[in-house]
C-alpha cells in the first residue's frame, strides 16, 4: 500500500510564524466491506441515471443545473459558475486566531478529524507550536478554506503530531435545550444513587479502540466467505425476550450486592423492630425504677 495522498497543502501561522503542512485523513470507511448493485436477472451492475420527474427522460450531465425550491415544484435555478463564484478565495493559510483550554470544548461541535504533519522544511517551527500547547494545556481555533467552503478548525496536540478537527457550526447542532425540554425533572433516591456510583466504581476502566469490535461488519464478512466457500449460512441467534425488572433489584444485583429483601418483608422487619423496641424501652423502665425504701431500725 503506498503512502495516503494529503488532502489538503497549505500553511499553519500562529502570530507571526508559519509553517508548511498537510492534512491526512484521520478516519476512513475504505476498509469497510463494499457491495456493488446488480441486476439479479442477469448478474451485471447497474449504474445510476438522472430522469426528468416529469418526462421520464434521462438527463446528460451538462444539462444538470443546481435549484432552490421556492415553494412547491418552483424553483430558483443557480447556474455552476455562480455557485462557483460563491466559494471564499483559498490563501492555503491556516490562521490561528485564538488559544482555549481543552476543557472547553464541547465535542458536540467536532465534525471530521484530520492528521495534520509539517513539511521537512517547517519542523522547528510545527514542534515549537506542539510543545507549547501541550505545555499551556490548550487547543488552537483556526479558520481556512477546505473543500470549497470555510471552515472552523480546532488543533489538539496528539502524541508527537498535531490533530486538526473540522468543527461543526452553531447553526448546524441542535440545541441541547430543545433536545431534552422533555426531560422530567426528578430527583434520584439517596440510596439508589448510592448503588449507582457502587457500579460504576465497579466497572471503571481506561479507554482502548482495539477492545470494541464492528460485529456489523464480522457478521457480514463471514456471511460474504460462506457464500464464496458454498458453506451453510450463519444463523442468526435469538435475542433473549426482554422482562420487567426492580429498578432496586437490578441495581443490587449489578453492584454484586444480592437480592434485596420484598417491601413486604421489609415492612414486617420494621414492625418487629418498632415492636423489639418498645419492649426493650419497658425492659429498660423497669430496670432504672427507684428500689423501695428500707426502715431504719428504731
């Protein structure tokens, strides 16, 4: 396999130092089992065409033009090189306009993430901006044209690189105000609350990528191998049916604390000790009570 080809060339400047770089795509679905669509009649692949809604007539792609729907089945139609024209001027410059702590960033906002590495000729300086920031425990906000629109750009430090995360704007996440404005507002018992945190001191853990697997995509390679090899199908297993569970109950049980005891037994438990304790009160009573005088002989 030859070496990923950048996405993107240009320069990073912070103050008054710049430095040439690239960015490399960080995640990809190449790797991914791909199908192709086919004619099950006669095993050949099927390729997509453009029709007319209302003719049924197939449309070159010269004659494809970009519109904006109006109202119903009106449009404004936008010719390729006016929505040319609307794309920002590129100066290949990745402009840091501020620093931020890490703490601030809400990753709700991360879009696409990118390995972003220096030219041979702009180490000193690419080095010194990763040392300082990983020193100052702080991310960049940085802007630039990518892919024909501008973007947001923020840049972490990442072990001996730089990673750069195309950020998602404000417009385009939903407020979470609006996403849980149905939420009810209901406070959690004490000791349920106490049983929850017992679990999940139970299950802590450290992060690791390689620990989760696709089993989507493993189900699928294996049912594409059988097919190849003329093997048996992999069957699906059932799911086991769900059922009711305490809330209480199910919270012991994860935190390895047994069964809970029934309201019932809980509350003839109470009784006995309401009733253990008076008599141990009317024990106690007649135990301090005053001895009877004795008389003195005359």
């Amino acid at each position: 396999m030859g070496s990923p080809r950048a996405n993107w060339k240009g320069f990073i400047k912070f103050g008054e130092v710049s430095c040439p770089v690239a960015l490399y795509t960080a995640a990809s679905a190449s790797e991914r089992i791909a199908f192709n669509t086919l004619n099950r009649a006669t095993g050949n692949r099927v390729r997509r065409e453009f029709i007319d809604g209302e003719t049924g007539e197939p449309v070159e792609k010269d004659d494809q033009v970009k519109g904006y729907e109006t109202e119903n089945g009106h449009y404004i139609v936008l010719e390729p090189e006016e929505v040319a024209a609307a794309v920002p001027d590129s100066d290949k410059t990745l402009a840091i306009e501020s620093f931020i702590p890490c703490s601030e960033i809400d990753t709700v906002y991360f879009d696409k993430p990118y390995y972003l590495t220096p030219d041979k000729m702009g180490t000193e300086a690419y080095v010194l901006l990763r040392e300082g920031m990983k020193k100052a425990k702080v991310a960049a906000i940085a802007r630039t044209v990518l892919f024909r629109r501008l973007r947001t750009v923020l840049i972490r430090p990442h072990g001996k690189g730089l990673i750069a995360s195309t950020l998602n704007f404000d417009y385009e996440v939903r407020s979470s105000q609006e996403a849980f404005e149905d939420q009810p507002d209901i406070k959690s018992d004490p000791e349920l609350l106490e049983i929850a945190e017992l679990i999940i001191d139970k299950k802590k853990g450290s992060f690791d990528a390689s620990a989760f697997d696709d089993r989507y995509e493993e189900a699928v390679t294996e049912l594409v191998k059988a097919k190849i090899e003329g093997r048996s199908l992999p069957k699906k297993k059932a799911a086991p049916a769900a059922k009711a569970v305490d809330l209480l109950q199910a919270l012991r049980e994860s935190a390895g604390l047994g069964a809970r005891k029934t309201k019932s037994s809980r509350t003839a438990a109470n009784a006995n000790a309401g009733t253990n304790t008076a008599r141990t009160k009317k024990a106690a009573g007649k135990a301090k009570a005053p001895a009877a005088p004795t008389r003195r002989a005359g």
